[in-house]
C-alpha cells in the first residue's frame, strides 16, 4: 500500500478530546455520565445526586474517562480512561471500592454475567482480567491486579461484550476483526480457546451488542462500524447472517456533499425485551432503529427517530429493563470554547408497543420535564450551563475528527516510521 501523508492528528496530537458517555443501572435505579475525568451519577430512586466516595486508596480519575459500565445485576460499575485508571464503585454506597492500574490507557470495560470478573482492554490490544473474589458489597477489596487474559496483537480494542448465557466474551478492534473467545472458568490463567473470528466489515468495528428473546436465549451479536454498517453474527460459526447499509437509510449521504468518507456507526444498544436495536450514527440528530428477525436472521430498517429544535448528535447510548432510551451528546477538552467540557441528556420512550412504525405508537422524544429526575437530574448530569447550538455542532465536529485519528490506521513512510520508533517512550507502570 501506499504510503500517505502525516495525519492531520498529529500535528494536533495534544489535542484529545474525548465523547460524553452514559450508562444506566439494568433496573433503572441510577444513571451515570462521564464528560472528561468527571463522573456524574443520579438515583432516579432517591430523586438525589450521588456523590462518590473512594475507599480504594487510589488517585481519582484525572484525564478522559473512556469506558463505563454496570455489572449486569447492578450492583458493580466501572469507570476506566486515559488515566490508566481502572475504577471498581459499588452502587449500593457508590464507594469506589478498588482501583487498579492499568500498563496502557484504557479502551474498553465489561463485567461478567456473575459479577465475579471484571476484563478492561487497552490500546495495545490486550484484555486483562480482575478477579473480585471477597466482594460482599460494602468491603473495599484490597491488593486486586489484573492479569492479562487475551491480546489482538498491538490493535486497539474498542469494545468488549459478554454473550447473554457468559460462555463468551466478545472484542472488537480497529483492524476490523470481532474475535469470540470461550470464557474459561479460571481466566486468570488466561483464555486458550477461539470459538470464532467474525469477519467482513471494512472499517473499524466500533461497538458491539447482543439481541435476544426467550425463544433465543442464546442471542446473536450485533457490530456497528466505521464502513457505516450494521451486521448481525451467529458467533458460534462466526457467520454473517445479515448486513444493513445504514447512512443512506438515515439520510446522511446527500448530507455529505461528495465526500468519500463514510458515516460511521458510533454506538448501538438493543431495547430490552425485543428485537429493536438503537444506532447512533456520526452526523446524524437522533437515532436509527433497527429491527431484527431472529427467525429469519435478517435485519431492516424500523424509523429514524429524529431529535427536533436542537443540534443532538448523540455520542453514547444505554437502556434498562423500564424501556427507555437514555442518550447523551457531548465531549470534554473542546478547544476555543468558554465550556470545554459538556453534555447534553435526552430520553426517548415507546418502544413496547406491537409497532414503532405506526402513528399511533411512534417512539416519544420526552421533554425536559418529562424526563425521569426531571430538573435535578439534568442539573447533575449535564450542569446547569445553558450551550448555544453551533457549540454543540463544534462538539459533534470535534468527536468525529479525534475518533478519526484514532481509529482510522495511518499509513507513514519508512523515514517516518523510523522517527516514530526513535521517539516512543512506552514506560510501563509499576504495580
């Protein structure tokens, strides 16, 4: 291949913002937000902001935090970043009950089904695996270290997933692979056996989901990517069973007025208790639903649900069993702006009627007041700075340039290469 010019990145290399996050408690009990190192976490059942509270002897979380996650009972959640920080909160007291620090900055979290593993990814392609043995709820674990349990040879990993019954852990990488990795029962030896590679996206695979119902509990996997599509996995076989063209369907491709880029997928989630799989795409105000045929193992377009009177591109996603759908947009380090770090929370409920498509059963966009916690709740998670719009365009512009220069590969000369390996200075920490 041949060799390109020096990204534009690079010569902006200091500049790394990073895009809001959301996550929401499986049960609804309580919704976290990251924006930059801050995290910002409501209980919807106390009507209250939390506040954090560390027991785990470890620094606070001091650059961009670039994963959360709940544990799927609840009671663990996880925050991990570009400190090389990984956070370990339990929900009951929100007190950070262990922190372990990572060899690389981290990309991407997942707890198992259990709730007795914690695996983080970084940005040199290797999973590593913290054992939470003695976990009771309340006592703060002392001495944890991770383990490295699998690697994607030097590519960054940016997503990780347990399949529904936990005999999988699923990772998806730059470099476009989505590897299937049977989950062993003592992963601190590390994991010996590949069920599958899934492959045939041609960009970046930049999020991972499971759809599934009682009738398959076993689920298929859903990936959305940087070619701007969405597939659906049999992860047994590693086969693609159905591939979606999303950025024609959402109306992004006149948008883009020539340009040969695509419209990457940023995030997806699957509503629970269905078959409808939420999209955020890059440059797109709203969402993209997707219906899946689990029978037929094929997927298709359901309704672009479109975010009206303000510029919300959303940069994160998450749902719970209530049904609604909790999004973000924002970012943190937004150069040449009075508010460098922002965020904006909108929730969208409907998705239990028989049909999304009809008139009478569309998607709701809630209002302000609308949404769960109501004003208190917003105050929290998103501050209580009023943004104009052409800033939140700027913070949607500034999310799609950095995710860009780092997951798109970059092609360099052999002088440049050489420059590069002269100048790297990869000090590992000391645990």
């Amino acid at each position: 291949m041949e060799d390109t010019t020096m990204e534009e990145g690079e010569t902006n290399k200091d500049i790394e913002v990073a895009p809001a996050l959301m996550a929401v408690h499986p049960a609804q009990e309580s919704v976290a937000v990251a924006v930059g190192s801050e995290l910002r976490v409501f209980d919807l059942h106390g009507g209250s902001a939390v506040s954090l509270v560390d027991d785990s002897c470890g620094p606070s979380h001091k650059d961009s935090i670039r994963a959360i996650r709940y544990g799927a009972k609840g009671k663990l959640f996880v925050s991990a970043g570009d400190d090389k920080l990984v956070k370990i909160w339990s929900t009951e007291s929100w007190r950070c009950i262990c922190t372990v620090s990572s060899e690389k900055r981290v990309s991407a979290v997942a707890l198992s089904n259990d709730g007795l593993y914690v695996c983080f990814a970084d940005k040199f392609g290797v999973v590593w695996v913290v054992d939470l043995d003695g976990f009771d709820g309340n006592e703060a674990l002392v001495s944890k270290k991770a383990a490295p349990m699998l690697s994607h040879y030097c590519s960054i990993i940016t997503s990780l997933e347990f399949s529904p019954d936990g005999r999988f852990i699923v990772s998806a990488d730059r470099d476009f692979k989505i590897r299937v990795t049977v989950f062993p029962k003592k992963p601190l030896d590390g994991v010996h056996e590949i069920q599958s590679f899934c492959l045939g996206h041609t960009e970046f695979v930049s999020c991972l989901s499971f759809v599934y119902t009682s009738d398959y509990p076993q689920g298929f996997l859903v990936s959305g990517s940087g070619d701007s599509t969405v597939r659906l996995w049999d992860i047994s076989s590693g086969s693609l069973l159905d591939t979606c063209k999303v950025e024609s369907k959402a109306g992004l491709l006149e948008s883009r007025r020539g340009e040969e880029c695509n419209s990457p997928v940023t995030n997806l989630c699957t509503i629970p208790d269905g078959t409808l799989i939420a999209v955020a795409i890059q440059s797109l105000q709203g969402i993209l639903l997707l219906s899946c045929d689990l029978s037929a193992r094929t997927l298709s377009i359901a309704k672009v649900v479109s975010i009206k009177g303000e510029a919300f591109i959303p940069t994160s996603l998450s749902t719970s069993s209530s049904g609604l759908l909790w999004m973000v947009a924002g970012v943190s380090n937004l150069r040449g702006c009075d508010h460098p770090s922002l965020a904006r929370v909108r929730v969208i409920s409907g998705f239990r009627e028989s049909s999304v498509c009809s008139p009478e059963h569309e998607p709701t966009v809630l209002e302000d007041n609308e949404t769960p916690g109501g004003d208190k709740l917003l105050e929290k998670l998103q501050g209580s700075l009023l943004v104009e719009e052409k800033v939140f365009l700027a913070a949607a512009e500034a999310v799609k340039i950095a995710m860009s220069n780092l997951l798109v590969k970059k092609q360099y000369s052999s002088e440049k290469r050489d420059l590069r390996k002269r100048n790297r200075n990869d000090r590992k920490i000391k645990q």
